[in-house]
C-alpha cells in the first residue's frame, strides 16, 4: 500500500513542476518606472519629465514661503491643528527647530525631488536617439536651470549647514558643502545651462514661462536667477551682466517673469497659498510691523486685507490676512520684474553707482505710489531704503529673511513674546546626518 | 495559465478513483449518555477510515449501517473521544462520555489538510468557542470581539468609529512596515483585510504631500465584515511553529475560522434578537469660561474685551454650551436580528443563517448596518468522497464621520479643539449654520452635513473536497482539497456639500472611491494514514497551494460640485487616481506527523513558496517545521494520580511576510500643470532585490492537568526571530527620494504565555468554568543596518517611534529636555485576562471578561490639541508646575521635551458581562425547545490613569505605530439585552 502513497505523492509533485512553468511576474501596473525613461525615451515622455518637473516645483511651497515669512516675521501662519508654526518657527519658550519636522523635511526633500526629476530628464535626453542634438540641448539646459533654482531653494533654508550638489546616484550622494561654495557649485550649474541654451531648439509645452517659453526665453529665465546667486554671492558685476542677458527692464511690468501656475485640472494643483478673507481656524496674517512700518500712501498696503475680527493664537494677534494671493488658482512668483529691478539697484549701490541706484529705486516708487526717493545718498541710506522696497514689493514671496540675513539684520527683527527667538538658519534634516 | 487547470487535479482524481468494496452491511443503533447517564444530544459517532457518520438524537439514540466490524469514534464537545468496536451480533451499543475538563481531546487544525489532538499538541493553540466569541455581550464588529480574548495577542481597537478598525499583533511587532497583522482564513478561504482609504486625505490634509489617500483617514478593516454569529470555532496560530504551513502568508500568524455547520437530525431553528444601546465611554469634559478667561484667548486687549463681551452676552442669554456633549454625547440604538436554521439527513446537512444588525454611532449621522446570508452544505457523495460547500454575502455599510488628525481644522475633534462654551454655533431658523468664530470649521455643521460612507458587497465562497483513495487495515490515503474565493466591491463615498465652512476655497467636495478584490486561493493535497500496529501511526500529507490577488481602486475627488450633487461629473474640478495590485503565490508542500505509543508525536514539514512580489519571482523559499511532544502520563512514566496528563513539548517553524506590492519598482508618478501631462519621480525608491522578511519561531512549553481535568496549566516560552524585516527606511531626501523598502535587520520576540482553565464547582446546581491567562512579550531589535530616524508618529518634539539596534521596537523616543531620549515603549508590560462562566440549575448563567493590559504608552496628542485650543478642562488648573496653568505648561513643553505627550496606556476592563436565562423545559406543544433572555454590558468599566478619550486608539490605522493619539472618535460602550428563541 505504501507504493500507492509514493505514486500519488508523484502526481502531487508532478502537478507543482507542471505549474512552476507558469511562473508569474505582473510588472508596474500603475505608472511608468525609470528603467522606461533611461532606456529610449521619446519625446512625448521626455515632454511629460518637462512638466512633472514643472508641476514638483509646486510641492510644498508653502511651507518654504511660511518658513521664510514667519521667521522674517512677515507674518504668521495660525493653524488649529498644528502648533509648530507658532512654536519652533518662532522660538516660543525653549522651542528650538527640529531636524525632524515638517517645517524643514517637507519643503527640503520637496525640491530635492524635482533635483531627481532633473537629473533623470537630463540622463533620459542624453540616452535617447529619438531626438536631434539640439532638442537635446534645450531639455539639459531646462533641467540644470530648474535643478540650480531647487538647489538655491534649500541652501536658503539650511543656510551654513548647506546642501548636497551631486545626487545623481542615491547609493552614493555627493558630500555636503558649505554656503559659499553651495552658491558657487549653483551658479556653475546656471552657467552651464546658459550655454546649452546657446544651440537648443525648445519645442516642449510649459505652463507658467508665458513669453519666456523658447529657447532665448529660457536663457533670460537663466540669466534672472544667476543674477539673484550673484547678488547673493556679493558678485556685484556679475548682477549686471546677468540682467543684462535676462528679461530685466525698467519700463515693463512689475509681474513679467516667470511663475508657478495652478488649476483645477486632473492631477494639478491649487494654490496653496490662498486663504480666502476672514477664515477662521486656518489663517495666514501679516506681521503687526507691515502695517506700522509702511509709509503713507504706498499702495503695497493692498498686498494685506483688514480682517473683521482679529485673529490670535497662543499669544499672537494680528488684524490683517495676507492678500498676496487672492484665488486658488493666482500664479506664485518664481522670479519676476520687480526683483531685478531692485537686483539692478542692489548692484549699482555696493558699486557705489547711486545715481542710478536711485533710478532705478524710484522706478519701483512710483510705480507703488510713492514719491521719488529723497533721502541721504549713502550706501547705508540706500540699503536701509533697498530692503524696505524689497520687504513690501516681494511680500511673501520668500525674501525678507534671507535679505536680512545677507546684511546682518536678523537682530532688527522685532520679538513678540517674551522668549522667542529668530533663527538664522534650519537644521539639516534628520534623514541627511 | 488557464483558471481551469486549477481545478486539474481534482479531475484527474475523480476520475482515476479505485473501485470500492462493499463489505456486508448491517444496521446497528445505539445511546450515548453522561457520567450520570442524561442522554447527550449531537454526540458524533463516525466509522473509522470512511466519511461516513451520524449524530445523538435529542434521547441520545443513534441509528448506523456500518459493514461486519468496525471501529467508531464517538466524540462530542467537552467529552472525552471514545473508539468503540462494533460488530455484528452487537444491536443496542451504550456508550457513557466522561467530560473533558482539561479540553484534551479537542481537535485542533495542525497542517492544512490535517489536524491533531489537544493531547498530543506540540503548540500552544488558543482558541475561542463560539460562546465566549459572541455569547457574552458582543461587540459591533467581529475583530471587536476578538479583543481581549486571545492570551499572547496584542489587540487595539484604533477608533471609537462604527464600522470596526482593529489591530491584531500576535506575539509581539512581526513586521515593522510590512503587514504586522495575521491571515484570516474562514472555512478554507484566505480573506482580505485590506483597509481601504475613502479619501479623506484630500480635506483633512492630514498627511501633506497632495495624496487623496494618507493612513490617517480612519479606515476600517474589511475582516469586521464577517459575521461573529456564524462562527463555530477560532484557532489561533500564534507564530512560524505553528503556522509555518502556510507560507508567505504567515509570519504574522493566522487566525482559522471555523463557520457553523448543520448536523443530522431534527432541523433547528433559532431565531434571536438583540436590542441595546451604545453611549461614549468617556468623555474629557471641557474648560469652563469666565470673562477673564474669555479675554485671554486674545493677546489683542481690543479683541479681548470683544470676547469677554461676547462671554457675558451668551451667559446672559443662557447659551453657554458643551459642545463635546452635544456632539459626542448621544446614545445610539442598536439593534440586531438572527435566523438560522440548520440539519441535516444521512447523506446532506445545511446550516442556513441571516442576520441583519443595525446601530447608530454616538456622533449625529454616524452607525453602522451589517445583513449578512450564510449557507453552508455538507454532501456525502458516496461513503467515500464527501463534499463541503460554505457560501457567505454581506452587505456591510458604515458611516465613519471625520475624526482624527487633519492639517485643515476640520476633523471633528481638532474643530472642538478651539471652540469655547460661549461659540454660538447653532443652526438658525432656516437651518443655516454659523461659520465658527474660533476654528476653520463648525462641528455641528460638518456633522449635519456631511457623509463619510464605506459600503461593501461581498461574496465568500469556500469549497471542501475529501476523497478517500484507498484503504485498507492498516493505510487509510484521502485526497482533499479545499480552496475558494473572496470577492467584495467597497463604495467609499465622502461628501462634503460647498455650504461648509471649510469649503470656502472647494465649493464642495466629493470623493467617490471603487475597489473591487478578489482573492482566491486552493490547496490539493493527499494524505495518508498508516497504522502499522496500535503503538504507531504516521500521517503523510503532501500537495501544491496557490494564493491570487487582484486588486482594483479607483478614487475620484471633484471639487467645485454643483450643490445637492454628489456624481463626481457634477463639478468644476476633477482628480482622478487610480491603484491595481497583483500577485500570485505558489507553494508545494509536504508534511509527516507521526504518534508513537500514543506518547510521542513528531511532526515535521516542508513548505516551498514563491511570490509575484519578490524580487526574484522564480525563487522559491523554503519554510521548514518540526515539532515534538511528549506525553508523560501517556507513556507511563508518569502515573496517573495526582497528575490527569502532563506533556512537554517544543515546536520550532519558519515563515515569511511576502514585500508589498510594488516595492520592487521606482516609479514616476503623475503630476500635471495646465493640462500638461507630468511624470514626477516617486518618492518612494523601489528595490528590485527586495526579499521576503523571514520568521523562525521556536516554542516549548509544559502542560499539565490536575484533579482528573479539573485543574489544567499551559506554560508556554516562545523565541520568534525576524530576519531582513522589512521597512520603509527614510532615505537622504536629497537623493530625490524620501523611502525605500529595504531588509533593514532583524528583530526579536521572546514571551511567556500562562494560561489555567479550572472548574472549581462543579455539583448539579452549580457550575463555575474560569481560566485565566497571563501573557508578555519583549522585542529587541537586535540588527539594523540604516540610521534610525523617527518615524510612525509626527517627530521627536511630539515624541516618535523609531527602531534602533539594541532597542525595543516599538520603543517611543522624542526630546527630553536634554535632547533626544527614549520616553517609552508601546508595548505593554504584561497583560492578563480572565473570562468566567457561572450557571445555577442549568439556566442561569453569568459570564465575564476582564482583561487588564499593564503599562504600553502612547503618544496623547488630544490634550496637547485642546490646550492650544485653550479648551482643556483642567486648563486652568495648576498641578502640572506650581504658579503655571496646565495648559500653559503643557505648551510651554512643546519644542524641549515631550515628556508630558507620552502617557501610560495601562488599563483594567470589564470588557464583557452577560447574565442569561434559559427556559429549556418547555410544553411539547409550544413547539418551542428553549428560550434564553439575557442582558450585557460590552466596554462599562475601565479603570486608567490614561488620560484622552480612550487608552486603546490608533491615529495611523492598522499599523506598527499603534497608540497614537490624535480627537479620535470616541470609543463607546454598550447595554444590550437580548432574546433566543430554537425550534
């Protein structure tokens, strides 16, 4: 009988090699995975990197604007359901920044993200042979240039902790540098798109580059940002030379550049931003200081709006909502007119040029309904004046802060509770130590 | 492949099935009686080596047709099994049971196809009757009622909300980012216990990052839709060494569920009816406002004299509310409603049951509503081959309201977080709402309006085939085969109309989410039995399995919605996501139990698998298995006396928890801007080397019985070791990505499971059945190859989880005012229950569960919450710090140390307690057999220190990071009475 177990233990057997032949492997059954874009990417999916990247640039935007605005006390954030805001941003008590919270993980590992998308699109333009060298041109310089902006973003944050340059292979990430050479490594990396675009043909769709879509475009959306780097690295000249090559001029629109546009589109996204008027529970509202420190008549006063009722959170209150960006689809400024003017303005006082510093300082005073400038013409003056110009007409747009902290200034910011602090930089992220 | 082919085999042996010979028959009857010689009704008395059997009528009598000689087992639930030798000149047989006090000879599922006496058990295997399941005062949900019942087990419910939403964690974490919770398999069929997300993500922004889908959108887990009415029997395979058999699908053990079945004789009918009602077991209580007090919400003295002002006008006006009360106080009605009907003849037996349950929430436009069909059919085919059908449908619908953590202001809690007494936030006369002065949402607003609905259609079917082959004196070799499907589509529908405060910016928001799932799964196996003499028997089995999955989400978020809409088409806006998983495992096994001398039992076992979802598809994984026992008093070494039974034995297993799907790929996800189609890589890296995480469990224990049963001790010692534990490590962000499934080390488990079961009374009038568990578990991570970083709850200023070598892995860590400490452990010191039974005359019965969990602390969020909402209750008092207001302190906390966020989550709990009567000497005319009336409360008593709404919650699901405590629905408690009627 034993013979009859061992024959069916054979079939048993038999019938499991029989469906071991059928092994099976599924595949990604819900997006495309890298290995697709490396291998020969074609042009539509070379175009779909274009605007993934456009998109991501998106991403968490507003915690860097509430970083920077909260702790260059533009404004505050109140939020029912979360506390950090008013906490560590501002220092309250012994509350420090943490290298673990969202304030500073979200917004960092945001744009190192489309830094990745960058690195990808530039690797699957390289190893594709569907499309001409030119073609291949303008998808590089696009990718470097957004890739320098992402980059610039963080070293804002993290300040002299800086950021990693070269993070092509995730198993080997490129060490961290400090904020000079983070600057200089950033500003290379615009260089070198300035010279792809030197013989790219762009044919690819972008949302938010209206007038600034081609190939000569993209070298003054290039040029704009390289000069804010330069400004930042103190390369005065270097400013100059950059708004030349940019979109820069004084008799055009404040709001010419380039922007971050949302909709209500299938898988876009809104504009995280906006708060209507008058919220309660979730409100974004200006520092007291904005309306106080404005000067009479300056119709910037706008880019706030009297709320009905005050709003307070654990000892803050402020009367005014932002209203910088006032519907859910309102574009958000990467870098516009107005900065470069004031760029142009920065460079010509630390060049001692004044009188066309001043120039160029009454261009954006009359366009806000102010007088032209009558102050003392020394560089204090003009800077003390440059940085008031710059606090009102890129509220919430990420600056002040930084501005402040590029001239020495952090100290003049004022202090609303008892205790709190200004930070002069984030941590590095937990994950990165 | 084919699906037909599936069912090859059992072609392939139907058709080559040997000819029979047909001994000569003859009919013999019989009575099976007590030790007092009461007749003993649905005793089962089955010829040995054949599928052929009968049952006690209600005199204990019995009628069979068995050939010349033969041997019968006769067995029955708490006696002890008798074999009994018929033959022919033998007409009336008298068999007289002894009870089973000790449950030694409880069968108890060992192998897929085989299964093995308690007496000879080399595990520890818990199981749960149907009685103490659903018999004492029943939960919801059936993962509710598992809670507290299983010694070994670490059970959280993660939500107050209807519907269920239950955690399981047997034996300590087994998984830390992979699936930490066991496989469900019901009459056979392996049932998903995906929980699906409805959405929510895409209002309460709870997790950042633009998902509509985000662990924090409360789902319940689709286990709850099965009905604890139905249910016979739960074993429970704690570890590998008792689950190993099956596989990939193991490591968290495995739970086996046993549905009722009809049994020959006199069809029964029952029919039974449960009213009860259902109230929040605590409530925190709010901060009592003075104009002072009101002032202070302001730092702006203008706004503050507004407030102080508007205090004083409502208090004058005599409309100071409390809100929590009004929103979380009411009393729900529960009602539940069951009909079986089972019996049987020779050859079919049916149990028939439909059930529908009804209950309200204690929030406003929240409940519950299950309806469930069971069939289950038994059909002898011939005296060899018998075939089992169990078919299952459930309409499950719950309404889960908006609880939880969110970012936007508008989960019920956090939106009571922030609202003081004197908020007016009541409906006008036209039945317009007020926008809440001091939160970005009104409760009382989001409750009338809005909709959070999970609705779920679900078929279960499992199919049961056991052939004998051949036989003869000695060998006895069975085909069986078993397998089924589990079909369910679930409609999630969260409506939020553009009338709500919130919506300001959306105009309404409707999120419509389809899945649909089915899995299926089979084993064809062959067994054999050889009996070479009464000292020795081996069982052989051996046989191929396959497990399939396939499932399909597809999630719409529309917003701009056409008021009084809900169809995602009727609206401005439109996201669509959509997510399909796959996969497909394979196994062969084989498995050898052998009985010497009635003593020793060696079992041992092999089991080869492969997954669709490894990195490697073609690798099979072997799962090895071995166990022994020893049975002292069996083999006489020990004698009999003092000592009933007494067995040593060890068990040792392996299994593997297969990676999630897709974790081998790097994907790029879509991410659009006017129109453009965007890919954006994901930020979650994919590794095509990804392995299962592997589990060997290695268990010893002794028991032993006393006082002929009366008395019975188990004591079990486990070491369950988790190699290449799976984890969604955080990577560098600047590399692009933010996760990464990773085998990221190995982890430990060791334990000691007690257990006594006694009978210390036990005279006509009274009896009294106790057992009483004790239970621990200590985890160590003991390698881990990435940085530790906390994860699981929101970081080291709130206090986080975060795995470490050298650590426990649930170890809680955050800032303890001189950096970064660990601050606690989620896992509980020790735990203990005891479940009691008292019943006089045979018709009053008092039955209890108590269950106490010592130590396990959580990260309580909910009072930080009402603190900065200036709404706590003890707001103002001073205990925290001298001369500082606790809620003051509290905040003052946040950002140095988190101390004060961790809580002891220690409880003690009358979980259940039922007092039932039966009236069961009925007229004979009245048709009626008995009639049972009881009451029962589920949940009344619970002594904590803890301090939020309840120590068991969860904010992030069924996860690793459980106790996380963020306005979760509150948990209730529930008075039922009820009322049986059998025909």
């Amino acid at each position: 009988m034993k013979h009859s177990k061992y024959i069916y233990t054979a079939i048993v057997i038999a019938t499991a090699i029989f469906f071991s032949a059928c092994k099976k492997d599924y595949g990604n059954l819900n997006s495309p995975t890298i290995e697709q874009f490396l291998g020969n990417a074609s042009k539509s999916e070379l175009n779909n990197l274009v605007s993934g990247t456009e998109s991501g640039m998106r991403n968490n935007i507003a915690f860097y604007l509430d970083d920077v605005g909260t702790i260059g006390r533009e404004g505050y954030r109140f939020s029912g359901s979360e506390p950090r805001y008013v906490t560590d941003l501002l220092g309250a008590n012994d509350a420090t920044l943490s290298n673990s919270n969202f304030y500073i993980t979200n917004p960092w590992a945001a744009r190192y993200r489309v830094v990745k998308n960058c690195n990808i699109l530039i690797l699957a333009a390289t190893n594709s042979s569907l499309i001409s060298s030119s073609e291949k041109s303008g998808y590089i310089g696009f990718a470097r240039t957004i890739k320098a902006y992402q980059l610039l973003l963080n070293l804002n944050l993290t300040y002299t902790k800086g950021i990693r340059i070269n993070v092509t292979d995730p198993d080997n990430l490129g060490a961290f540098v400090n904020y000079d050479d983070g600057l200089t490594a950033i500003a290379s990396i615009l260089d070198s798109a300035k010279t792809d675009f030197a013989t790219a043909a762009v044919a690819f769709p972008l949302a938010g580059f209206d007038g600034l879509n081609d190939a000569a475009g993209l070298l003054k959306v290039n040029r704009a940002i390289a000069a804010r780097v330069a400004a930042y690295r103190k390369k005065w000249p270097e400013v100059l030379t950059a708004l030349n090559e940019s979109f820069f001029d004084v008799t055009k629109d404040f709001y010419l550049g380039v922007n971050h546009v949302f909709g209500t589109g299938s898988g876009d996204q809104l504009n995280p931003m906006f708060i209507p008027k008058n919220q309660s529970g979730e409100v974004r509202v200006a520092h007291a200081s904005f309306a106080a420190d404005i000067k009479n008549g300056d119709d910037r006063i706008n880019k706030t709006s009297v709320r009905n009722s005050t709003a307070s959170l654990n000892g803050l209150s402020s009367d005014r909502d932002v209203w910088v960006y006032t519907s859910s689809t309102a574009p958000l400024p990467i870098i516009r007119n107005e900065e470069l003017i004031l760029l142009y303005a920065e460079a010509k006082i630390n060049t001692n040029a004044f009188p066309d510093a001043v120039t160029a300082l009454n261009v954006i005073r009359l366009g806000h309904n102010l007088a032209p400038y009558a102050g003392a013409i020394t560089t204090d003056a003009l800077i003390a004046e440059l940085l008031y110009q710059r606090r009102y007409s890129l509220f919430y747009e990420g600056h002040r802060w930084i501005d402040l902290r590029r001239y020495n200034k952090l100290a003049n910011l004022p202090i609303d509770r008892t205790g709190d602090d200004v930070w002069t930089e984030f941590p590095l992220p937990v994950t990165e130590q | 492949m084919k699906k037909a082919f599936h069912f090859l085999p059992v072609i392939l042996f139907l058709i080559f099935l040997p000819d029979w010979l047909f001994a000569q028959e003859k009919t013999i009857t019989g009575k099976v009686t007590d030790a007092n010689m009461a007749p003993l009704t649905g005793v089962t008395i089955s010829i040995n080596k054949s599928n052929k059997g009968t049952i006690t009528d209600a005199d204990g009598k019995f009628t069979l047709t068995l050939p010349a000689t033969a041997k019968l087992t006769v067995s029955a639930s708490g006696f002890k099994t008798k074999i009994i030798t018929a033959d022919a000149a033998q007409n009336d047989i008298q068999v007289k049971m002894e009870e089973d006090f000790a449950k030694l000879d409880e069968v108890v599922v060992t192998g897929l196809a085989t299964n093995v006496k308690r007496r000879n058990l080399a595990n520890a295997v818990a199981t749960i009757s149907s009685k103490q399941l659903n018999g004492v005062a029943p939960a919801q949900t059936f993962d509710a009622a598992l809670n507290g019942k299983i010694s070994g087990a670490y059970i959280n419910s993660n939500t107050g909300a209807p519907g269920g939403g239950i955690s399981v964690k047997l034996r300590g974490v087994t998984s830390i980012y992979g699936n930490t919770q066991p496989l469900y398999v019901v009459d056979g069929v392996f049932i998903d216990n995906t929980a699906t997300s409805g959405g929510l993500n895409a209002v309460t922004n709870a997790a950042s990052g633009g998902s509509p889908t985000s662990n924090q959108d409360n789902a319940s887990s689709r286990i709850a839709d099965i009905r604890a009415e139905d249910i016979d029997n739960i074993e429970i395979l704690k570890g590998a060494s008792a689950a190993a058999i099956y596989g990939s699908k193991a490591s968290a053990g495995v739970i086996v569920i046993t549905t009722k079945r009809g049994k020959q004789g006199k069809t029964n009918i029952s029919i039974s009816q449960d009213l009860g009602q259902v109230s929040a077991r605590k409530l925190l209580g709010v901060r009592e406002f003075t104009a002072e007090k009101a002032a202070s919400l302001s730092r702006d003295p203008s706004a503050g004299a507004a407030l102080a002002a508007q205090f004083t006008a409502a208090k004058t006006a005599g409309q100071i509310y409390d809100y929590e009360k009004e929103v979380y106080g009411n009393k729900g009605f529960a009602r539940n409603t069951v009909l079986s009907v089972s019996g049987g003849g020779e050859k079919t037996n049916f149990f028939f049951s439909a059930a529908q349950k009804d209950e309200d929430g204690i929030v406003k436009n929240t409940g519950y509503r299950n309806s469930s069909l069971r069939l289950n059919v038994d059909h002898r085919i011939t005296d060899n081959i018998k075939i089992g059908i169990s078919t299952n449908y459930i309409n499950s619908s719950a309404d889960r309201g908006l609880s939880g953590n969110d970012n936007t202001g508008t989960s019920i809690g956090i939106a009571l977080s922030s609202t003081p007494s004197f908020a007016q936030l009541h409906a006008d006369q036209f039945g317009n709402y007020p926008a809440n002065p001091f939160g970005a949402s009104n409760p009382l607003q989001t409750i009338a309006l809005m909709t959070n609905n999970e609705s779920v259609n679900r078929f279960i079917t499992g199919l049961n085939l056991d052939a004998i082959l051949q036989k003869n004196n000695n060998s006895i070799t069975r085909f069986v085969a078993r397998g089924g499907f589990d079909f369910y589509n679930l409609e999630t529908n969260a409506l939020f109309p553009s009338a709500l405060q919130f919506q300001a910016v959306n105009k309404g928001t409707s999120i419509q989410g389809a899945t649909k799932n089915l899995s299926t799964n089979y084993i064809a196996s062959l067994v054999n039995s050889f009996t070479p003499s009464d000292k020795l028997s081996f069982t052989t089995s051996a046989g191929i399995t396959r497990e399939s999955g396939d499932y399909y989400n597809l999630l719409n978020v529309a917003t701009q919605v056409i008021s009084g809409q809900s169809n995602v088409d009727q609206a401005g806006a439109l996201t669509a996501t959509q997510f399909r998983a796959k996969y497909q495992n394979d196994g062969v096994f084989v498995q050898e139990e052998a009985v010497i001398n009635n003593g020793i039992t060696l079992t041992g076992g092999v089991r080869f698998d492969r997954s669709s979802n490894n990195g490697d598809v073609k690798k099979y994984y072997a799962y090895p298995k071995a166990g022994v026992s020893l049975n002292l008093t069996s083999l006489g070494l020990i004698q009999k006396g003092l000592f009933d039974d007494i067995k040593l034995r060890a068990a040792y297993g392996q299994a593997t928890n297969v990676p999630a799907y897709g974790s081998k790929f790097t994907s790029l996800v879509v991410s659009n801007i006017a129109g453009n189609p965007g890919s954006l890589v994901n930020i979650q890296r994919g590794d095509a080397s990804i392995k299962p995480e592997k589990q060997t469990e290695l268990e010893a224990g002794i028991d032993f019985s006393l006082l002929n049963g009366k008395l019975a001790f188990e004591f079990t010692y486990y070491n369950k070791k988790i190699y290449d534990f799976l984890m969604l490590a955080g990577l560098p962000a600047s590399s692009g990505f933010s996760t990464k499934w990773v085998n990221a080390g190995d982890l430990r488990n060791r334990g000691v499971e007690l257990g006594v079961k006694a009978k210390p009374v036990a005279s006509k009038n009274l009896t009294w059945n106790t057992s009483v568990n004790f239970w621990l578990n200590k985890s160590l991570v003991t390698k881990y190859t990435i940085t530790p970083v906390p994860q699981g709850s929101f970081g080291y200023v709130l206090g986080s989880f975060q795995v470490e070598q050298g650590k426990s892995a649930t170890q809680i860590v955050g800032l303890n005012g001189a950096g970064v400490g660990v601050l606690g452990d989620a896992e509980p010191k020790f735990q203990m229950n005891t479940y009691n039974e008292i019943t006089f005359h045979n018709k009053l019965s008092l039955r209890f569960l108590m269950h106490w969990k010592k130590g396990g602390d959580n990260v309580n969020l909910t009072y930080l919450q009402n603190d900065f909402g200036q709404t706590s209750p003890d707001f103002d008092a001073m205990t925290l710090k001298a001369g500082m207001p606790n809620g003051i302190y509290r905040i003052s906390q946040v950002g140095s140390s988190a101390k004060v966020f961790v809580e002891d989550a220690s409880y003690l709990r009358l979980r259940e307690i039922g007092l039932y009567y039966s009236f069961n000497k009925l007229p004979p005319a009245l048709f009626i057999k008995n009639i049972r009336v009881g009451a029962s409360l589920n949940n009344y008593l619970t002594i904590t220190k803890y301090k939020s709404y309840d120590p068991e919650v969860s904010n992030f699901g069924t996860g690793f990071s459980s106790g996380v405590d963020v306005d979760p629905y509150p948990a209730s408690k529930r008075a039922s009475l009820h009322l049986a009627i059998d025909f």
